[in-house]
C-alpha cells in the first residue's frame, strides 16, 4: 500500500482533527498544504467540492474529515479512537457532530466577524473573502455567540469530575471539540505555532470568560497529554 496523502490548511481546525488522527495512530503520510483563495480550483476538480481536508488513499479520494478518520480506524485499528460498546460510540458521534457542525461552524462565523472589525487591511481582505464564502452576517454572529454559549456550557457541565468526554479513554470526541475550540483562543504556541496576530485574531472575548476556564484547561491538557508536539505548518 502506498503512503496516503493529507490535503490539509494548517489553520483550519477541520484539518487539524485528522493530522491528529494519522499522528495519534502513528500513520505515516504524504502532506499537501491547501491554501486559501487560490487551491478550490484544484480540489473542487478533484473531489467536487472546495473543502478541506481531502486524503487521497488505495486510489479513493475521501473529501470529509468524518470519512477520512473512518478510513483509518478501519486501515490502523490500533490504538484506537473508538470506544468499545455501541452507546459509548453512539455519544462519540454526537458529540463530533456537535463539533462538527454546531461549534465549529459557528465559531467561524464569530472569527468572520473579528477579522472584519479588525483597522488592517489584510485582516478585513480575508474577513470579505471568508464571509463571502461562508454566508456571514452580523445577525449571523449574534445567534452564533449564543449557540457557542450554551455548547461551552454543556462542555463545562459533561467534563465537570472527568478526563474524558467519553468513556474513560481518549476518543474522537476529544479529538475533535479540542481543535475546534482554537477559534475562541489560540492552542498554547508548545503545541500549535501562530504569530502573534494570528493569535490575537483567535481570541474571542467567550475565549477569556471565567465560566469557561475549565474548558480550555482540558483542551489544552488534551493537547499536552495526546498531541504532545508541537503542530508545525
């Protein structure tokens, strides 16, 4: 079998979950940096859409980052992501639901927004192109903070007295809320190298909140204790 290649943004937290993923598993790859605005072309001719992460494996292209951890648990079993009774793998999927298609795609539109209000040019550039192509409105915004809210808070309330979201082990429900939650503050620079601005532009004032300290200490224990190097572009 030849070594599979990742297409994958060093920023995005969608890419993030299966780098993690391959390197948890010790999976060796070939990597493919996507940059934005100018690699769509290229990877909506390829999968037929523009999104990233992309693996391209025993000549099948998987276009979804779901699939792609699929895909591997089922390639390297060991050591595995997945807890073993149906109703814990069942929570797993939700809760990679949840940060899948909830937390992360409404933190993103709160990071829209802070790179828009941002007095830099470059920022604003980015903030209309992203906004542009992910429908942002400052509407759009204020429901995001409140949905982001009351996850953070179900967060707070199902880590309260555990290690794990699940389980008592590490699972891909770990895996996926920790990345996700880097769009609220920046994972510790031993981990995940930004600058200075890249950082400054993460940091959402629900990042900062007291309320949710308890969160943020776990993702970054979760980095520390499962990632444990530092994520390199």
């Amino acid at each position: 079998m030849s070594k599979p290649k990742l297409i994958s943004m060093y920023g995005s937290p969608w890419s993030e979950r299966v780098r993690w993923a391959f390197a948890f598993k010790k999976m060796p790859y070939e990597k493919q940096n996507y940059e934005a605005g100018v690699d769509e072309a290229a990877v909506k001719k390829l999968t037929g859409q523009a999104m990233v992460p992309v693996l391209i494996a025993d000549d099948k292209v998987i276009p979804d980052s779901s699939a792609i951890l699929d895909w591997l648990e089922e390639t390297r079993p060991e050591p595995p992501l997945l807890p073993k009774t149906a109703k814990e793998r069942a929570l797993v999927t939700l809760w990679e639901e949840v940060a899948l298609n909830a937390l992360g795609i409404h933190t993103r539109v709160m990071f829209v927004g802070r790179l828009l209000r941002i007095d830099d040019p470059e920022a604003q550039k980015w903030g209309k192109y992203y906004g542009e192509k992910y429908g942002y409105s400052p509407f759009e915004e204020e429901q995001s903070r409140l949905t982001v809210t009351r996850i953070l808070t179900s967060l707070k309330e199902t880590l309260r007295g555990r290690e794990y979201l699940v389980a008592d082990t590490f699972t891909r429900a770990d895996l996926t809320v920790a990345p996700m939650l880097s769009l609220l503050k920046a994972v510790p620079q031993e981990f995940f190298f930004l600058t200075p601005e890249e950082q400054f532009v993460r940091l959402d004032p629900l990042g900062q909140d007291p309320r949710f300290a308890a969160v943020f200490a776990w993702r970054d224990r979760m980095y520390k204790n499962h990632r444990g190097e530092v994520v390199k572009p």
